[in-house]
C-alpha cells in the first residue's frame, strides 16, 4: 500500500507534464494541429497504463519504467515539435517497444538458466555482422543498416545486448567458461580463458570498426573493461586491455577520415566553422541560446541543428527547455543508474546480477558518449541518447535491456546464485 502510494504522486506529475507541454505545443504554433493533442493524449495514457500495470502486477521494481516514462515523454515532445510525423512514428515505435518490454519480462522469468546459452551470444552477433557486411546499407557512412520493404534496422543495436549477455556467462564464473571438459592444468585453463575472452570481444569490435559503426564499438569495449574490472579475477588483464586503447585510438585516428574529421571539430570546430565544425557549433549554439529556462517549447530554432532528432537531440532540449532541462535529463539518467545499481546489490543469482550491471553500465556509458559529444567534453561518437532519440532500432533494443532489467528486480524469480568470486 504504501508503495503505491509513494508511486502515485510521480506518475501525477508525468501525466501534468504531458498535458502541459502538449497543450503549450497546440497553443504556440500559427494554426491549431489537433494531431499534437491526440497525439499527447495517447502518449499520456500509454505511459500511465503501463505504469499502473507494473505495479498491480507486482512485476518487479516500480521505479525503472517511471524514470524511463518522463525520459520517453521529453524525448516525444522533441521529436513532435521538430517533426510532427517522426512524433507520430516515433510514438509507434514506443507501441512496439512497450509490447517488446512486456514479452522479454516474461520470456525471461519463464526460461531458467540463460547462462547455458553461451554459443548462441557468440556466433549470432558475428552472422548479424556478416549479413550487415554482405548486405547493409550505407548511410553517413556506416553500413550498419539493413533494409527490408522499405524498413531499416540496425543488426549492432541488438549485439550490444547479445554481448552483454555473453560477458555475463564468462564472468558468473570468471575463466571457466571453456576448457571446461578438457584434461589440462588449471593455469592453462585460465590463460586460454581470458585469451578467448579477449579474442571474442575484439571480433566484435573488430566487425563494428570495419562497419565504421566506432560510437557502437567504443560503447562495447567500454562496457568490457568495466565489466572486467568488477568481476574479472586478476587486474593484469583489466590493465592490458585498458592500454589498448592507445593504438585503438591511433589507428582510428589514422585509418578513418571521419574520425579526424570529430577529433579535429572537437578540438577546434571554429577554425572551419561552416564545414567540419559546423554541427557541434550549431550545437553549442542552440545550447547557449536556451539558456537557463529555455526559449520555450515551439520557440527556438533547433531546426538549425543538423540530425536533431537524432544525435543532437539534447541540443534540443536544452534550447527550448534551457539547462535546467538539460540537467533535469542528465539526473534522471543519474537517477536509473542509482536505482539499477542498488536493485543489482540485492540480486543472488550471480548471472542475474552481471547482466544488469553490465546493462546498466551500457545506458550510463552510452549516456556520457552522447551527452558528451553534444557539449564538445569529448568528440562526437554518433550515437543515440536512449528512449529520448528518434530511432526503431535504438528504442525497441532499449526496451529489450529494460524489459530484462525488470524481470531481474522481480525478488520472486531471484535464487542463490553460484560462489561469489573477487
């Protein structure tokens, strides 16, 4: 009782603010479109149904979806008010992730042990990448898309959690994963592991880097190290691989035009302001024009803004919904990082528990690469910000992870977990 009650006042205050911004979209345009008031009507009530659902089905933690709802209804807003059919499309996708988000929740508690899948996390990423490589379509010079009828998805959204799923196999029981059934010492044995470990997760960068897909690389090498950090057994590994970055960061920097091009723009996008650094400059440009309270939704220019709707969508938000708004985004990201980590701390199952950090570490990580890249801390890295951007493929596999993540906060599906390892 008392969990619903403290759920409630929350949910009110989404629910008002959908209903105000919408109202404030309808009313600030030159002639009144009632497809932005149908359209926030409907997304008021999803997000309220759903949300209610959670918690009279007792379906795990009530807090990850209600963060996610009001990150889901500032990045609605946006994409309506820059592009009134990419909201309605948008909000499609929300449909369809939403019945994602329900359907991985109870696949997931009704298939018992997941870790026994490893072969699967192994090779599906690497036919995904072969058929992208055969197949794919280019598009801003990645081929990361494949396109069917007329719809296009990309394969990479999908390994990141494949390969979360894998890291969380290798470390329920840290170099043992193979050689289990063969006669050698156990030195050998966890040498060849961490060998394995190593050689699987640069194949998969490796594919990523010769799709050009790097934001997506970067973002998997990432989640990689922290992951080796807090459940690898010997540091020695974790420090091996944190120095390959280096050369990683030479090569790029050498082989790819594009990624000198970022670098450069970061660096200094003034010197070519019309060119190379024109879309960061546009971005800091929106960013300084909103100020602290923004411009008012409907009343900047982020139009002016290249990929907006995508990339650059917290340029957006901090244009027509100043830096508090900004913020507002960067704290409710904070506030999903703290409660996944603290719903993580009371999970047993050992397997459980590495696949929620390790999704929790990807929307955090995957959070700073964007937010970053928007504000010129870092170089820009091409990729969405989650549940906020405009994009099927990125919304549905961030629904997947939170669909997983739910089902992992249920207590009623958690049991003792394994040997606790250092």
């Amino acid at each position: 009782m008392l969990g619903e009650t403290t759920y409630r006042k929350p949910l009110y205050l989404i629910a008002v603010f959908n209903i105000m911004a919408y109202a404030f979209l309808f009313l600030s345009g030159d002639s009144y479109n009632w497809h932005i008031i149908a359209l926030g009507t409907f997304v008021t009530l999803l997000i309220c149904t759903v949300c209610l659902v959670i918690i009279k089905r007792n379906t795990g933690d009530e807090y990850l979806f209600l963060i996610i709802s009001m990150l889901l209804s500032i990045g609605l807003l946006m994409i309506s008010r820059l592009n009134k059919g990419l909201g309605i499309k948008q909000s499609i996708w929300v449909t369809v992730g939403i019945t994602l988000f329900f359907l991985i929740y109870y696949a997931y508690i009704r298939v018992d042990k997941w870790e026994k899948f490893t072969h699967l996390y192994i090779f599906l990423p690497l036919v995904s990448y072969l058929v992208t490589l055969v197949f794919g379509k280019n598009i801003n010079g990645a081929v990361n898309w494949i396109s069917i009828g007329g719809f296009t998805f990309q394969p990479s959204e999908l390994s990141k959690i494949l390969f979360v799923f894998f890291l969380a196999s290798y470390f329920k029981e840290p170099d043992a994963l193979f050689l289990k059934d063969f006669r050698c010492s156990e030195k050998t044995k966890v040498v060849v592991n961490r060998l394995l470990l190593m050689f699987i997760t640069y194949l998969n960068i490796g594919f990523l880097v010769i799709q050009r897909e790097l934001g997506t690389a970067v973002l998997m090498f990432l989640v990689f190290l922290t992951l080796l950090y807090v459940f690898g057994r010997d540091l020695r590994t974790f420090f091996l691989n944190s120095v390959l970055i280096i050369p990683g960061i030479i090569a790029s920097y050498v082989l790819f035009y594009h990624i000198r091009v970022r670098v450069e723009a970061w660096i200094n996008p003034w010197t070519d302001i019309t060119d190379k650094g024109y879309q960061i400059s546009q971005s800091l440009f929106a960013i300084a024009t909103g100020g602290f309270f923004g411009t008012g939704i409907g009343m900047g220019r982020p139009d002016m803004v290249p990929a907006v709707t995508t990339d650059f969508i917290f340029s957006a938000i901090c244009e027509e919904l100043g830096i508090f708004g900004g913020v507002a985004v960067v704290l409710l990201f904070m506030l999903f990082t703290y409660r996944g980590i603290k719903i993580i701390l009371g999970v047993k199952n050992r397997f459980n528990k590495i696949l929620g950090f390790g999704i929790v570490v990807m929307f955090g990580l995957q959070t700073f690469i964007i937010i970053g890249g928007v504000i010129k801390l870092i170089p820009l890295a091409g990729i969405t910000l989650p549940f906020v951007s405009y994009g099927g493929s990125s919304l549905t596999t961030s629904f997947i992870a939170l669909g997983i993540m739910q089902a992992i906060s249920n207590p009623d599906i958690d049991e003792a977990g394994g040997e606790a390892y250092g």
